[in-house]
C-alpha cells in the first residue's frame, strides 16, 4: 500500500451507539467489527508457530517492542491490551474510507457519530456499500474519494489486533502505523479530525525513527533507521506541497469577481498543474516513499482536503519537538494531551512555547547526529532476546 490512501491513511472509529445515527449502518459495522475481533490470535502464539514465516515473525517482534517502546519509554496512554493479537483477514483490504467535499468551496463533508463528533470519512466493510454511497455523494454534486485502509483504532475501547493487511508492509510501515494508531489512543479530540490525523502522523514518522534509531540493536548507520528518517523528511516535503496548493485553491475560491463555475473551472487547471509539479517536482526528490497514489490519482477537493487530514503543518510539528522540546517526545506528547483537550483551534499549541519545556532537556546539540534537524534524545530501549532486525526492506 502507499502511504497516502493507506494505513497510516484513516483511522476509522467503531460506532458504539446508534444515536442520530443510521441503525443499518451501526449493526453492520458492529457486525464486522465483532467478526474481527472474534477472529484474534495472541502474537506470541502465532510467533511460536512453525507455519509462521521468518518475515512475518520479525515483524510482529517489532510490534511487541513498539507497543512497549510507546508505553514504558514515550508514556503513551491508554495503550492497553491493543496490538497483542493478530487477525487475519480474508482479503487485502479491511476496510474502504470514503470522503466528500463541496466542488464550490473547500469544505469536507462530515458524518456524525456518538463519543467522536464529526468526523470526515465514513468507513465501508463491502465494496458494494462503498460504491453506492460515493455514486449518492456525486449525485448530490460532491467531489468524492474512496480509498482502502488496513488498520483503525478503537480508541482503546477495544484490544485493537494487528491486522494481516498492515502486515503488507515493510518494517519500518508497520511500525509507524503501530505508533501512529496509539497515538489516538493517547490523545483523540472530538470534531477535530484534521488535527487527530495530523498530530498521529506526526507521532507515528517520529515515535518510528526515535524507535529505530535509538533502541538496542538499531542506531543511526542502520538502514530502518535512515529510512524511517528519509520517510518523515518526505511527509513533510508532501505536507508544504499539499499545504501550498490549498492556500492557491482558496484564493480561486475567494475570487469575488468569477461565477462559481468559473471558479471552479480555474481550480481544475490548478489541479491539473499541481500533478504536473509533484511529478515533475517533489516526488524525484522523495528518497523513501514514493507517493504512487498522489501521482497517480486524480486531484480534486475530496482527495486533497482527504490528504491534508493527515499533512497539515508538519513542519510546524516537527519544529515543536526540535526546538522548544530539543527532541523530547514523550515530554511534547504528554504536554499535548493535557493542553489539546478543550482548545477550540488545537493547532495553536503549534505556535505556542511550553513553559514545561527545559531547553536543556535531551540529548543536547541536534547538530551532533547524523541528520541535525532529527533530534534522538532518548536513552537506548533494551529489546532483550526479541531482536531479530531484518534490515533494507522496502514498502511491499
């Protein structure tokens, strides 16, 4: 899978009432979801089975160690019993997302659900389902975007398993995917779906490399390390892209003097050059995921504003661990999961200085390591006899 329209892509939220909400929809969901987690084996049992491959058994030591890197070192909350099992799915994709924006503005369409607010995307467990209601959304005039996902969280309501589809991808993937899932379960903001995406997107690229780079048997002239340093560079080079060619499409859409037709006649060029320069552009310059679906699918308000839920401010992120938390994570995590809750705008944490933040935290001058914009503070984690690294692979 890619990295947009994947894994780290959604995470879909179990319904668990059926309040202001379709009843057929909440028993069929509910349905597939009990069918799941029925379905469950613990990892040490299937680690310990001699069908189990060598590749697959390596990476389910590396979710072992990841779930507790998360809990004991990064003091990740509410991780619970979630990643221990395994469950095998009958096809490759667990799921399929669809997401509806206005073609006259840039507006997402949201559902709403119980516990978790508005959210924009709904969830489908059959293609037919999934089909029908993006043909609905079109009919209506929306933009639409339907794309599978191979992993959710529950939000720790459940013992989230490992799903067989995230197992699809190479080391480094499922370990951010890992990461970037509990990282929901740490912190989740009702209605505020841009920032949940964005701030787990964050959390799995940089909870990844800290991982890689920091822990017993890793270190930062390993090749998962570097890759999962080359991966976070490229989301953020993707996120300033998405992130320009939004602030140009509000623009077009502000232009007081065009019809609404002509507005958005104007948005399509602009698509159509946006895909001519993130082919031509960014994506020569990506040195560890390539983005195949950006530069293959079509653009519109539906695919871009999809995308942006996961790349908004990146950078802006990334500047907050690196500068007023000098490459604390688990200090910057805790301080956003007491400061996040309640804020009608979470992003202005972004443009805050934690008071909490003692710039002499860490592992001192960034400048040290091998890339100086990536801080490793942390101590090594002992992974103990679970150490079994394969390295150099790639996204399968």
């Amino acid at each position: 899978m890619t990295v947009l329209g994947r894994v780290v892509a959604p995470t879909l939220l179990l319904v668990l009432a059926t309040a202001g909400c379709n009843p057929v929809y909440v028993g069929r969901a509910g349905w597939a979801q009990a069918q799941i987690l029925a379905s469950r084996e613990p990892l040490v049992e299937v680690m310990t089975d001699p069908a189990t491959d060598p590749r697959t058994r390596g990476k389910l030591r590396l979710v072992r160690e990841a779930r507790i890197f998360a809990r004991d070192v990064l003091e990740f909350e509410n991780t619970g019993e979630a990643y221990t099992s395994l469950a095998r799915l009958p096809s490759d994709t667990l799921a399929l997302v669809l997401t509806a924006a206005r073609r006259d503005r840039l507006e997402l369409h949201t559902w709403w659900f119980p516990i978790v607010g508005r959210v924009p995307y709904r969830a489908y467990f059959t293609e037919d389902g999934a089909i029908r209601a993006r043909d609905r959304m079109e009919a209506e005039g929306y933009d639409t975007f339907l794309r599978p996902t191979a992993a959710f969280s529950t939000l720790g309501w459940f013992a989230d398993p490992v799903y067989s589809t995230l197992l699809r991808q190479d080391e480094v993937g499922v370990v951010e995917t890992i990461f970037h899932e509990l990282a929901h379960n740490h912190l989740f903001l009702s209605g505020q779906g841009r920032f949940n995406e964005s701030y787990a997107t964050f959390a799995g690229h940089v909870a990844a490399l800290t991982f890689f780079c920091e822990r017993d048997g890793g270190g930062t002239d390993t090749v998962w390390c570097r890759r999962a340093q080359d991966r976070w560079s490229d989301a953020r080079k993707v996120s300033r892209f998405l992130m320009e060619l939004e602030a140009d499409l509000l623009e077009i859409y502000d232009l007081e003097d065009r019809t609404p037709e002509q507005r958005i006649q104007e948005r399509d060029r602009r698509y159509a050059r946006a895909l001519e320069e993130f082919r031509d552009q960014v994506q020569p310059n990506l040195a560890a995921s390539p983005y195949e679906a950006l530069a293959r699918e079509e653009l519109n308000n539906a695919t871009l504003l999809s995308r942006i839920l996961y790349f908004h401010r990146l950078d802006d992120f990334h500047s907050l661990w690196v500068h007023d938390w000098n490459g604390d994570l688990a200090g910057l995590m805790g301080w956003l999961a007491r400061e996040a809750p309640g804020r009608s705008d979470p992003f202005q944490l972004l443009d805050a200085r934690p008071s909490t933040a003692d710039p002499t935290d860490g592992a001192g001058d960034p400048s040290s390591r091998a890339d100086p914009e990536i801080p490793l503070p942390i101590p090594p984690f002992s992974t103990g006899s679970w150490g079994g690294y394969l390295a150099g692979s790639q996204q399968e």
